[in-house]
C-alpha cells in the first residue's frame, strides 16, 4: 500500500468527499450511504478502492431523485444567440473562472445558496485572472449526482430537477455568465444522462461538466471504488456536442472533464477536435501548492491534441495543506490554465 498523494485524493464534488465533510447532501439510505466514506476513508488511510471504518452521520435531503424534463420556460438567451459576453468563440477571448456547486450542499462548493452575492463575487473574482483577456465566469451547477445507493432504476444516481437548474440559468443569464452542467452518473450510461439535458444544452450559454470517477461499471458502487474513463467515450460527448451546436447553430460550446489522476482516463488521445467543441481538462489535485503544480504536471503532459487545461483549487481540502494559492500562481502555470474553477 503506497501514500497517496494529492492526484489520488477524492475531491469534494462528490458523495463519498461529502459525507467525509459531514455535508448536505442527497437523500440515501443510511447503511448505503456509508459506503462513500468507506472508499474516502480508505483512501485516506493509503488504499485504494478497500473497505474502513465507517461513522453514522444521517444525510440530509436535497435532490429530487425522480426529476425529469418539465415544461419550466427558460429565460431568454443571450442577444443573437452570442456567448454572454459576446461573440461565438470562446478562446483566446475570454478567460474562464467558475464556482461549482449544489442547492443546499456548502460542503460541494459555493454555488448551494445566495446566488446573488455569490455571482458578485465569482464577477471580482474573474477579474483577477484575466490575463489580458475578457474575464468570463461561469458557474458549474451538479445536475446529476452520484449515490451510494440503487435508487428505483438501478443507476446510482439522482437528478437535480429542472425548476432548480431554470433558478441557476437565470442568475447566470442576468450576470452574464455561463452554465455548465455537471454530471456524476454513477451507474447511468453518460450518453444517455446528457441526452435528457439536451433542452438546456441547445442554449448558446450552456456547457457541459463531466466528473469520470463517479462513472462506474456494472456490480460497482460509487464511493467504493473509482469510476473510470476512456478518451473515446469523452469524444463521443464531444461529438454529441458538435452535432448540436451545428443543428441549432450555436456559439462554441464548453465541454469539461474533470481528472484527479492519470488512472481516471485511460487512452485520452482518442478525444479529437470537434467543430464548435471548446473541450477543457479540469487539473483537480487536492492538498498544498507543491503537491498540485506536480499533479498539474502529470496530466497536463497527456492533452490530447486541441484540448485546453484547467484548474480547480478548494477552499477547504486546499487550505488544510498551506495557504490557497492565489491567482498569480495559478496563472504562472504552464500551459496556462484557461479555465480556474473554486469549489
């Protein structure tokens, strides 16, 4: 059993980091929901997808586990059907910076309440790392999120309804600012999860958010071992993606996927360029500077050709280890990071 370092660390955007944090988070059963701590504690302790000690604190309900596509009107879009500030092309215009978040879950980053103050903060705090660029900020919202439990389709997975995610576009809409949809399928086939979201997708301000290690196979759990990859099933997304973009002639439309480790994607040369596709790879090593300029440099060296990097940093994991690295550091990195997210 080897230490861990920060690229094998669980991030917070997650059931099993959640529970850790004694977060709001979905409703499960109890005895199920623990076996997300088992795979965070574990790993902690130094071992990868093993069982531990586990603690019996009870989670707290915040998303509808059945929710569908509704007739909730959306608000309107962007003039022309622009990105939000203007324009169809996201690079090398604008530079990228997000918070991530969940209704009701401050453990899974700052967008789970107060979207107001928060989309003022996210606006200064995008002015930081601008670069000599257009500050764009972005709010990713976690629309589907892994579950320690089946659920009443077998999937592992609960669906955040389209009432909360019209709140969050429209927030985003009168700060002119994008939405990514974050997804942790668990057990559901990715494809398929994005293709019930195809209503927000269509809109020329809505991107996508895919976080692999809470896709699991069949006979898997999330929280109990790592979910996995391929670069041909992220080309697919991509492709998907083109393929919309195209058919509603849209601006270029973001496509994000978040890595912790190197074991996480495996064959990522497969992901080719798409048409209207701007594909980011989020850099999401917890712990302090040293540890995640050295995760940074681990998979920022396996791009694929036409992928961009990006880079999460916690406020709270991040800070356990020194001080929050601050924008000049984060920008120092090479290749430059074109979209920093907090959660």
């Amino acid at each position: 059993m080897k230490r861990l370092g920060a690229s094998d660390t669980p991030r917070r955007g997650s059931v099993g980091a959640a529970w850790l944090a004694g977060a709001v988070v979905p409703p499960r059963k109890v005895s199920v929901a623990l076996a997300a701590l088992t795979m965070v504690l574990g790993l902690l302790a130094g071992c990868t997808d093993t069982k531990a000690d586990t603690k019996t604190d009870k989670p707290a309900a915040s998303v509808d586990k059945s929710a569908g596509p509704t007739s909730t009107p959306i608000p309107d879009p962007p003039a022309d059907g622009e990105l939000p500030r203007g324009g169809r092309q996201i690079f090398p215009r604008y530079q990228l910076v997000g918070y991530v978040g969940l209704p009701g879950s401050p453990a899974l980053g700052p967008l789970d309440k107060d979207l107001e103050t928060k989309a003022n903060r996210l606006e200064t705090l995008a002015k930081a790392y601008a670069g000599g660029r257009t500050p764009q900020p972005v709010m990713e919202l976690i629309v589907v999120v892994a579950n320690g439990h089946a659920g009443k389709d077998g999937k592992y997975r609960s669906r955040l309804p389209d009432a909360k995610i019209q709140n969050y576009l429209t927030v985003a809409r009168k700060h002119r600012m994008l939405l990514l949809l974050d997804i942790q399928p668990g057990r559901a086939d990715i494809l398929s999860e994005i293709k019930v979201l195809q209503r927000w997708l269509k809109e020329p301000d809505v991107g996508l958010a895919f976080d692999p290690e809470w896709a699991v196979g069949p006979g898997q759990v999330p929280g109990k071992v790592f979910g996995r990859t391929t670069g041909a099933q992220l080309d697919s997304i991509a492709g998907y993606l083109s393929d919309l973009v195209a058919q509603y002639d849209l601006p270029e439309k973001v496509f994000v996927f978040h890595q912790l480790s190197a074991r996480i994607v495996s064959n990522e040369k497969a992901l080719k360029q798409h048409p209207g596709v701007v594909t980011v790879k989020s850099v999401d090593g917890i712990g302090g500077r040293t540890d995640k300029e050295s995760t940074w440099q681990k998979l920022t060296t396996t791009l694929a050709p036409g992928v961009r990097a990006g880079f999460k940093l916690f406020y709270k994991e991040d800070t356990r280890h020194g001080a929050l690295m601050t924008p000049t550091q984060v920008m120092a990195l090479k290749p430059r990071p074109e979209f920093v997210v907090y959660e």
